[in-house]
C-alpha cells in the first residue's frame, strides 16, 4: 500500500490533503468535523489582529457558474477574514491541536503591514502550538483595500519584507500564500524565497464578477444592489492555478521552493496533478463546499490506489515529476505529429467533432461518406490539433495518434522527422540559432 | 370500490369517481421547470440533429432544447411552432420512441436518449399558457382557400395559408374541430381539453373561418369547393372501419373502436360509459392499445387483445404494448376472429383461430379458441371512404384506396391538394398530417401567387 503520509517543511500530517484557509475552517465545530472526516491537515481561516474584528456583508456572500446539470464549476465569495474575536479563535486552535496531534494545524495570518503589527500576533500563535503560519498575502477583495491581502502580495518588497519579520520573529514554519492576480507569480515566489520563506502556498482567489444580474443590472452576488468583484476559485480556476504552481516549480531561482498547491481540486486526479507539478500538499475548499468534508476519503483511497497501480510507494517518488516536463513553447518538438482518430465503435454519431473542426478549425471530419452519417478524419487536413477530443461527449472515442518517424504525413506530403527540432533552429524563425 | 366492478355484460359505473379520475389522468405528467432545466442539459445539440432528421415536421431540436436550457421556453416554443403549429398536441401524442427519441445519439450512447416530448411539452405550453403569438397574417391577398375537415392536416394547412394572407374556410363534419386530436386519441394523452385548447390558440391568429357539422358529399359537393374557392385542400381522414368478416359481426357488443374512443373522448361523465366485464379487442395498432388500455381504465376485469400476426408485427410502438401490459391488459398473437357467439344477439364470446406464416402467407391453422367477452372491438383498420369525392366534378384519383398526390401535396386534380391519412403513402400519424398539411399550403401558396 502507498504510503501517502506528508511531511511538509517540518509539518506532519497522515496524508497531503489540507483545508485551506476559507469559511470551512473558521472555528472549532468545522475543523472538528473536518478531521473526523480524514482530513489530514486544516490550514485556520485568517486571524487578523487583536482589536475589534472586522465585519461582514449581511447579504449574500458568494456567488457561482454552473456546467450541465447545474455542477457548480467555479465560486467567489466576498467573505473577508474571520469575524470572531481574535482571543476565542486562539483557544479553539489550542484545543483542536490538543485533541488532533496527529494532523497538520496551520494558522493563516494578516495583520496590517508593520512589523510591530506581526511581532504583537506571533507570539499568541505559537502559545496555541500550531504547527505553522501562512502569510495570507492573496485576499483580493476588501482587506486589500485596508493595505493588506492582495495589496501586500502585489508588491513583492511588501512580500519580502513581511516574511522577514516573521522569520526573525518566529520559530514556526512560515507559508507564504500567494495572489494570482499579478502578472508573474515568479516575482512575489522569487521575493518570498527572498525573504527566507519555508514555503508558498498558491493559488488564493481571483478577482471576478460571476454574473450580472439582468433585471437590476447589478454584478452577482447583489448588496442592495451593487457588488464588488470577489475572489474565484473552484474547478474553473484549476488550470490557472497548475501554470502558477508549474512556473515556481520551475523558476531556476525558486527551484526546490516547497510548494502546497491550491486551485480547484475536486478530486484525486486533481490533486495528484498538483503534486506532480511540484506540490508537497494540496490545500481544498471549494470541493467541500459543495459536496461537504467526506470527499476526502475519495481523494485518499483515490490517491492511494493510482500510486499502488503505478508502483510510487511514497509522495516524493511522485512530487515534481512532472515539473521537467514543463517547458517553454519554443523547445517543443516540431518534427511531433500527430493525427486524430475515431474509434466508429464508439462513435455516436453526435457530429459534434465534425461541426467544430468545419466551422471553426482545419475542415478535417467527413459528416456524411457514401450517403451516411459518418464522422471520420481526413489526414490530408488534419493538424492534430486536438479540438475534436475536447469537444467530443465520448472519452476514449477519439485519439490523437502520433505518426512514426519516417511516416508519410499526408498534409505537408512530408515523411516524419526522427529527430527532436523546435522553433529556435527553425528556417522561418528570423532569430534562429545554428543547430548544434 | 364501485359497485358493479364485476358485473356481467356492458354496465356503467363500475368504479368510483377518483378511481376514474386517477386513471385518466395525465399519462406523463409535465416536466417543471427544475425537470426540464435538468433533462435539457442532456442534450448535446448535434450537428445536423439525427432527431431533427427523424421528425416529419423537421423541428430543430437541439435548438428548442438550448433554449429551455438557457431559460427561454417561449423562443423554445417559437422554434417548435415554426415547423409543427400543433407542437403541443405531437409533445403527447407522437411516437417519439420511434422517431426523435429513438434516434437520439444518447439512446446509442447510453440507452436512455433526451426526453425530447416532454420538453417539446413543456415550451408548447409555456407559450399556450402565456397566449404568446408568435404569427401576423400577412397581406391580404384575397385569395380563398377550403378545407375539408378540421383535423391535424387541415388545421396545419389552416394556419399556414392563414400566415400568407389567404382567407381559409375549414369545413368540419362532426361538431368540433380537432379531428383525431379531438375523437380519436386516447384520453390520458390529452387530459382537460387540450385539444380544443389548441385550436383556439392556433385560430387566433384569425382569417379562418371554421364551419361545423358540414361533411363532404352530404352537405357539399367537390365541385362546389371549387367553383367558389381559389384552391382546395382536402384533410378529411379515414371514415370507414374495416369488417372482421367474422361470422355473427352485427351482434349487440361488437362495435368499432374508434367510435368508441371518440365517444369516451366526447363523455363528460366516464361513470356514465359502459363497458363489458370480460372485453376482447381484435388489432394490432395504437388504435386497438387505446380501446384496450381505456376498457381497463373504465374497469373491464379482463381485456384481451387478439392480433392476427406476431408481436414484431404489430404496429403499436414497444412503449406503447408495455403500457397496454402495464395496465394490465392480455395480448395474444397469432389469432385472427371466425366467429361471434351471441346469447339473444348480444355477443357472449368469440370463436378466433389460430395463424401461422407459411412460405409468408398468413393462413389458419384450423384449431380455434373461445373467449368469453361482453363486449368486442374491431380495431383492424380505417379505410377511406372515396365515394364523396366523386360525382361533381372530374374524380380525384386514388392509387391503394387513399388519394394519390405528388411530393407537394398536389392531387390529379387542378387546384385541389390533399393531406393526412386520407392520402396514399401515409403512416397515418398526427405528426405526418401536420407535415403534409403545412407543405401544401405552401404549394398552394406558390401555385396562388404565380
């Protein structure tokens, strides 16, 4: 059996799936319910300082898009930090830890940007033995108006110099989270890095607007009829979030940089994506928003089983594996071709392939041969481009198939190149370097 | 339980009033809009739609179906009502497990293909309940158009040359309009009066003039129509039910089904409807399910469905045999009738004989069976009645008994069109009547403005 035990810049935890900071992990009652669950570590919903705490809208805080069958594909919410008292989270903490050893209990912290401010919480953090902190630098709504969250991320001298004070401060482990609404997350990773971080944790949540709605003309969610943009995140922002984690993972001057991977992650699949791209652990909420804490022993088993099937008996054989593969679009291999194929036998004759490819790609997919409706891939058009797969409703019905070297490529009438060539020697690049 | 439920012979009132009422109630209740937003997004909007190719009237379905799903059930009902103006009759009444919804790429996929019906019912009917027209006569033209018989070709037809500005005269036998929709359907298809319903909302869009109780060869003749109209569209359906020829048919008992049908329809108090306690029914059709199916629902004890061929024969749909099962009805194959056996001229049982296939040709066996039934119903057929169209003018021709016309609806005759299960070639179903009486009025449309 694969041993999926975590042990993440010094914090242990039973397995790497960790709830982030985010209204699941606001107080005792959750965090509890959220350990009996399995869950193997709980990152605390941000404590701000000590002093009357911030309040929250009254109306509605989040809102959502949908997939077929109203599948909730992406959240915002405008919930800013924890409203409760500072003095009462810190007991809860204490007692959680106490009666949880076993699993990973990191405090989410954002005070104003002074390092008195920080020197003054620390301190109270450490008194509840919690494994670890994480700088909550990525809030994009609100806090960040008031200089803090985002406002902080985005700057990353602010970030440098934040952790700084918390690394001189504290014994604890420092996680700094990062904002994806920049416009290289390398900067702020480089920066935090800079300031001695143990680790980032990222994505936080993207500034959006899900909707409007159209009868007030207002952005969803609607306070008495104006709204403000909040922060998104769930399955939708999954992607966003692998480039960001793949960029640092990768970035030569953040190398090795501990990572705890955060952006959508639904199921083990997801997860097992981000360790790949060089996550030590993965941090959820959205997922247990919408379907409550007991998805986690899907991810665990799921997880467990995918590492039994392919013979990696711990996270390190999988963390960062994928990461080389990672490149940049110019070292691609040119002389790579491939060539969509329709397995008819599961074929089900929807044409949605072929609507796609005629209007709006290469017009590679037949819609009718010999007088009927037949779907299937003319070679002599086809780019590989891929478009066909994603939009067909039938997984495995359509491969992309790559041609052999020394193959006719019936589109260029060219024969497959056995050697690896990118843009960088290419005759069309005017910038080309000699091949070696 | 009513008193009677076991009476012998043909009795009235052998259930209680909510037993009536739950049995005919709504076949398949309507989808709300939770269930449709949900069965919507099955829908994988395909290209060149293989159940927009499978629907007589070519209603774009993906499309009316991406419209439910983007909460715009009356631009949904539009996209119906362009191609089938009774898209709400056709949501309940069609096959659709033999034509869109068989079709469906997700009945390959995963056998369970799109509820296409019950979202087509469900736009139908948004735009029914909120009286949305969708249509404006155009122009005037002056022209004038007659129609014989006010049924689902004809009221198609209607409303098609109604749009282009023609002045439409329907000329209707019985007292109502609808036709089949009307007579012939069984009740729980179309529960609370649904097809009158339809025939006032179509009607709206005006410039139809719907004469009743006026039938063709009795109070007019072809020749009249036209002499006084610029065309003629001739949509008066089946009128003769096809004889067992089985010995002692005339006995009190035996009767056609689809009187029966149209009189159950017309019933304001099924309680008052007799039925037998033991009921045989001879066919294979929707029309022998739905005198079936009813029976039961009216409280027959035991129904029996004889059919002269295999069950692969019969041309009730599957769903439709099932239903007839599910409520508890008997089919037998391969009995065909010989003989009815009466007690004072009421009919007591029927002899039938049993059939076989031999080198293709169905042929008695020579054994028989005996079944005890207070009452039978002929459901092997409609035929066409010929004899008035005949007499005022040239005679239209007919090719296998029914009218003969072209692809566009055109009899041999000058000016005179024709549609629905009156004509050759048919499959007699509402959806068809509705395509074949929209495409002539656009032929007669052409032939009026050329």
């Amino acid at each position: 059996m694969a041993d999926i035990r975590s042990n993440f810049v010094g914090i242990k935890s039973p397995n790497p799936f960790w709830l982030a900071s985010a209204p699941p992990t606001d107080k005792a009652y959750n965090v509890e319910r959220a350990f009996k669950a399995g869950w193997g570590g709980v990152v605390w919903k941000t404590l701000g300082e000590e002093g009357p705490p911030v309040v929250n809208v009254n109306g509605p805080r989040y809102g959502a898009i949908w997939g077929a069958d109203r599948r909730l594909l992406g959240l915002n919410n405008i919930e800013l930090i924890t409203d409760r008292d500072l003095y009462l989270n810190l007991r809860e903490i204490k007692q959680v830890k106490k009666n949880w050893p076993d699993r990973a209990l990191i405090v989410s912290l954002m005070v104003p940007c002074e390092e008195q401010a920080w020197k003054a919480i620390l301190p109270l953090v450490e008194e509840t033995e919690a494994d670890g902190i994480e700088l909550n630098f990525g809030c994009p709504h609100g806090m960040s108006e008031r200089g803090m969250g985002a406002a902080v991320g985005q700057v990353p001298e602010y970030v440098e110099m934040v952790v700084r004070w918390c690394k001189q401060n504290t014994r604890m482990p420092v996680i700094t989270k990062l904002t994806p609404n920049i416009t290289d997350v390398r900067q702020p990773a480089r920066a935090a890095h800079a300031g001695g971080t143990d680790a980032v944790s990222l994505i936080n949540t993207i500034n959006s607007i899900t909707s409007v709605n159209l009868d007030n003309f207002a952005p969803e969610p609607t306070i008495d009829g104006k709204g403000s943009h909040g922060g998104y995140c769930g399955p939708a922002v999954k992607p966003i979030a692998l480039n960001m984690v793949a960029e640092i993972a990768r970035d030569p001057q953040t190398a090795g940089l501990p990572i705890s991977g955060i952006g959508g992650i639904t199921t083990w699949r997801d997860a097992a994506e981000f360790l790949a791209l060089g996550s030590g652990t993965v941090q959820v909420c959205t997922a247990a928003m919408t379907y409550g804490f007991k998805i986690v022993e899907e991810m665990i088993e799921g997880l467990e089983n995918w590492m039994d099937a392919k013979g990696h008996a711990t996270l390190d054989d999988v963390i960062g594996r994928a990461a080389p593969n990672v490149t940049d679009w110019q070292y691609l291999n040119l002389n790579y071709v491939t060539k969509a194929r329709i397995d008819q036998d599961q074929c089900i004759k929807c044409g949605r392939c072929h609507i796609a490819c005629e209007d709006t790609s290469h017009q590679a997919i037949t819609a009718m041969v010999d007088g009927k409706r037949h779907f299937e891939v003319i070679e002599e058009e086809c780019v590989g481009c891929n478009l066909c797969v994603n939009v067909c409703p039938v997984e495995g019905c359509i491969d992309m198939v790559p041609l052999a070297a020394g193959a006719l490529d019936k589109r260029t009438g060219e024969k497959v190149e056995p050697v690896y060539a990118n843009w960088t020697t290419h005759p069309n690049n005017p910038s080309k370097v000699a091949a070696e | 339980m009513a008193d009677g439920l076991y009476a012998d012979g043909i009795a009235a009132g052998r259930l209680s009033g909510e037993e009536y009422e739950k049995n005919f109630a709504d076949l398949h209740p309507p989808l709300d809009r939770h269930e449709a937003a949900v069965e919507a997004d099955r829908c994988y909007f395909c290209f060149d739609a293989p159940c927009t190719t499978a629907c007589p009237t070519s209603i774009d379905i993906p499309m009316f179906i991406r419209q439910i799903a983007t909460d715009n059930p009356l631009g949904s009902a539009r996209t119906i009502f362009d191609q089938n103006i009774l898209g709400g009759m056709c949501a309940r009444v069609c096959p659709t497990e033999t034509l869109c919804e068989e079709a469906c790429v997700r009945e390959e996929a995963e056998g369970k293909p799109v509820q296409i019906g019950r979202l087509q019912r469900y736009a139908t009917d948004a735009a029914m309940e909120a009286d949305a027209q969708f249509y404006e006569r155009a122009a005037p033209t002056g022209k004038s158009v007659a129609i014989v018989g006010a049924g689902p070709a004809g009221l198609a037809c209607a409303h098609r040359l109604a749009m282009h500005g023609h002045d439409v005269t329907i000329l209707e036998a019985r007292p109502k309009p609808g036709g089949l929709n009307e007579f012939g359907i069984a009740a729980y298809k179309t529960p609370n009066g649904f097809a009158q319903a339809e025939v006032d909302y179509l009607m709206a869009i005006g410039g139809i003039r719907l004469e009743e109780g006026k039938a063709l060869g009795r109070d007019f003749s072809l020749g009249d129509l036209t002499r006084d109209h610029d065309a003629v569209f001739l949509g008066m359906g089946l009128a003769g039910v096809n004889a067992l020829g089985a010995e002692g048919e005339a006995a009190d008992g035996v009767e056609s089904a689809v009187d029966y049908i149209a009189h159950l329809r017309q019933a304001r108090d099924l309680a008052s409807l007799p039925v037998g306690r033991r009921v045989v029914v001879i066919g294979g059709g929707m029309t022998a399910i739905d005198a079936a199916v009813q029976a039961r629902l009216l409280g027959a004890e035991e129904v029996t469905i004889c059919y002269r061929r295999g069950q692969e024969h019969m041309n009730a749909s599957a769903f439709e045999q099932d239903l007839a099962a599910s409520k508890g009805v008997t089919i037998r194959h391969w009995l065909q009738p010989t003989r009815i056996i009466a007690d004072n001229g009421r009919v007591s049982g029927i002899e039938l004989e049993y059939t076989a296939l031999k080198d293709g040709r169905l042929s008695g066996t020579g054994e028989t069976l005996t079944l005890r039934a207070d009452q039978v119903f002929k459901a092997i057929g409609q035929s066409f009645e010929a004899g008035v169209l005949n007499g005022s003018t040239a005679s239209v021709e007919l090719e296998g008994r029914r009218i003969k016309t072209d692809a566009e609806g055109r009899t041999s005759m000058p000016n005179v069109w024709a549609g629905g299960d009156c004509i050759a070639g048919g499959d007699d179903l509402t959806v068809s009547a509705v395509a074949q009486g929209r495409d002539a009025a656009e032929s007669i449309h052409r032939a009026l403005a050329g």
